[in-house]
C-alpha cells in the first residue's frame, strides 16, 4: 500500500486544488449556515467532489427549527453602540429593545446580566468572545434561549465594567425569527473495504451566517476530500466513510442524524474509528483529543517521523463534538484541531474576517500527510 504522496508535483496539486475549493465554497458562495441556500448549494459541490474519489455518496436529510437574525443587532451602553452577536437560537428583544442596567454573574469566562431598573429581574446575558470580537455561538445553555443573549468582543468588556460602576442605563435591541422543520443535509461518501468494519471521517461543511469559514472549518472539510482521493487510489483492509455534516454550529445536528440513521440499519455498530477535523489550519501544533492511548500514540509517532513544522499535543478528552455520537455508540474517538497562531488565528474565530487568504495550506498538507499514513499503518498493524 505504499504511496506516493510526498511528490513535489502531487503536492503542488493538492495546493491548487485547496485554492480553487476555498475559492468556491468561501468567496463565491460565502456564508453557509445549515438550512440556508447557500449551503444547500454547497451540498452539490460537495457530493461531485466526493463522487470523484468514492465509489457511493449520499445524502442524509434532517430537520431542525432554523433560526434567523433579521436585523443588525444593536447594544448601546454609556452612550456607545457595542459591536454584538445574538446566540443562535436565543429569544429576541421586543421592538424598543430591552432598557436595564448591568451587573456580573460570572467572573471567570465573564457572564454580565442586563436587569430591570431596580436589578432584580434579570432580562438578557451578555458574554464576552473568547478570542476577540464579537461572534455567534450557540444557545447551549438553556437559559440562553429563555431571554435573549448576545456576545461582545473583548475589547469591550471594560465598557460593560464602567457601565456597572455608573449604574449606566444599557439598551439590547435584535430581532430574530424561527423556521419550523427547515431541511438540512449532510453529505456521505462511502470507500467499501475487503471487511464491513468502517473508520468514519467527519468535517463540518456549515458556517456561521457572518463568516465564510475558511478555517472554520473549509479547510479541514476540503483536506477530507484529498485523503478521501489519496485512499481511493488503492484497495483497503478496512471501509472507509466521509461524512461532510451540516448543522455542525447550531448543535451538531448533521453527526446525530447520520448516527441515528446508522442506528435505523442497524449497522452502526461497523463504526470503529472516528475521526472528526475540526479547523485544521489554525495553526502549526496539532491537537489530539482522545482518549485512546494506542491511536493517539501512533498519530504522535507518525507525526514526528513526518518532522512536520510545529508539535503535537495530546488531551485525553473525548471529543465533544460531532464525534460524540459515534463514541458514545462505540467508536474509538480522535477529534484535530490546532492551536500555535493563536494571536491572529483565532481571532477569525466565527468572524466575517476568516477568508482564504488566511489559511496556511502546509497546515492543511499537515493533515493530510499525517492522517493518509494512519490509515495505512491501522490497517497494517490490525488495529481494528
């Protein structure tokens, strides 16, 4: 099974074709949240790359309640309009907006409370963005989506301390609506091998709608169709599924439905690895979470034998994300991301600032190197 995939022509494919993918899906189409058009005619970029390298591909549909901003969220404080981002899927403000005056929940990960005149009722939360400026999340917390909550960016916190010392008056004003059963999809490529025991691919193929996502996560998305290409080239021990999911932002919605389509035939128990990319190219040190010592340790060894830039790191965490199901139904978990241009990188984070023209193809090429040798040595060493 051996491959030439370090040929300097090879690579210089790969990196063109990277481009050209990133041009498509991010400057093109721009924006892709699940349930829009946008990313509805992603889908079909998506399945003829897929049907290039993969003998079958499907799409597995589902469902959810699409949640829409419909204007330009506004959060005066002190006088000053704050940049803000609303949680997907949080209640929206009435028409005046929200009037009230702020006070601290939560020191540690601030959480701020935007109350009555007289504090005692509590009528919105406020977050601080981990990385920069203001971004959309998700409405995890239930409490979230039972009064509206938005997000500021970092460099505002000190305006919503000041507006606390001041017993400033704070207004929150956004409109959003919910679209019942809106359609969704994600896109199953599927490699058979000489056994039915599967590892499963995963890359999120949504965005948020204020960010064409190019690190978040098309990237990794497009690094899955060329080792989806590269494995195709030769026959395999084992089958071999990559799912492109959508619904990834607004609760990983597309991995549970596939998993529960997998549960409905009875087949997801062929599941043995999953692997899920998840921003790849935030920088040179690649970060392994799993709890799985013999895979995380041949992934740290190949990795170092490829002396690839940067270094690796191991969590034993399981993956959390769109992962979760398929080790939850009993998988052996690996999810990537990478960490190590913290200070530029991660600020694009959700953000409309996250082009293209950011991403680092050696960091893609990274992935790619690093997971085409894992599949050759799980199978040569019987690791399933």
């Amino acid at each position: 099974m051996k491959r030439n995939i370090t040929n300097k022509n090879n690579t210089e494919k790969r990196k063109r074709y990277l481009e050209s993918m990133l041009n498509k899906l991010c400057v093109i189409l721009g924006p892709r949240p699940a349930g829009s058009e946008n990313y509805n005619e992603s889908v079909n970029i998506i399945k003829n790359e897929l049907e290039k390298c993969v003998r079958l591909v499907e799409i597995d549909h589902f469902v959810f309640d699409y949640w829409e901003l419909k204007e330009k969220p506004r959060l005066i404080c002190e006088t000053k309009e704050l940049e803000v981002w609303p949680y997907y899927g949080s209640k929206d403000t009435s028409e005046k907006g929200i009037d009230g005056k702020i006070k601290k929940i939560k020191a540690k990960e601030p959480v701020f409370g935007l109350y009555d005149k007289n504090l005692r009722k509590i009528q919105a939360y406020i977050t601080i963005s981990p990385f920069g400026k203001a971004v959309p999340r998700f409405a995890w917390e239930p409490e979230f989506k039972m009064v509206p909550a938005v997000t500021v960016g970092r460099q505002d916190q000190k305006a919503l301390e000041r507006a606390i010392s001041q017993e400033a008056r704070v207004n929150l004003k956004f409109k959003a609506e919910t679209i019942k059963n809106k359609e969704s999809y994600s896109v199953i490529g599927y490699l058979p091998g000489e056994s039915k025991d599967e590892i499963l691919f995963l890359a999120h193929a949504d965005t948020h709608s204020n960010t064409p996502g190019a690190n978040d996560n098309t990237a990794s998305l497009i690094t899955m169709f060329m080792i989806a290409c590269e494995l195709s080239k030769t026959k395999h021990k084992y089958s071999i599924t990559f799912a492109a999911t959508g619904g990834e932002e607004v609760g990983h919605l597309g991995a549970a439905h596939y998993a529960e389509t997998r549960k409905n035939r009875g087949d997801i128990h062929r599941i043995k690895i999953s692997i899920n990319f998840d921003s790849l190219t935030y920088g040179p040190n690649m970060i392994i979470y799993s709890k799985d010592k013999e895979l995380s340790s041949l992934i740290t060894k190949i990795y170092k034998e490829l002396k690839l830039k940067g270094t690796i790191q191991v969590i034993s965490e399981n993956d959390t994300l769109d992962g979760e199901v398929f080790i939850k139904a009993g998988a052996r978990g690996i999810y990537v991301n990478s960490r190590g241009y913290d200070k530029t990188k991660l600020k694009l984070w959700h953000r409309p600032e996250d082009l293209p023209g950011s991403v680092d193809f050696e960091l893609a090429e990274n992935g790619f190197l690093v997971f085409t040798e894992l599949i050759k040595q799980i199978e040569d060493r019987n690791l399933i």
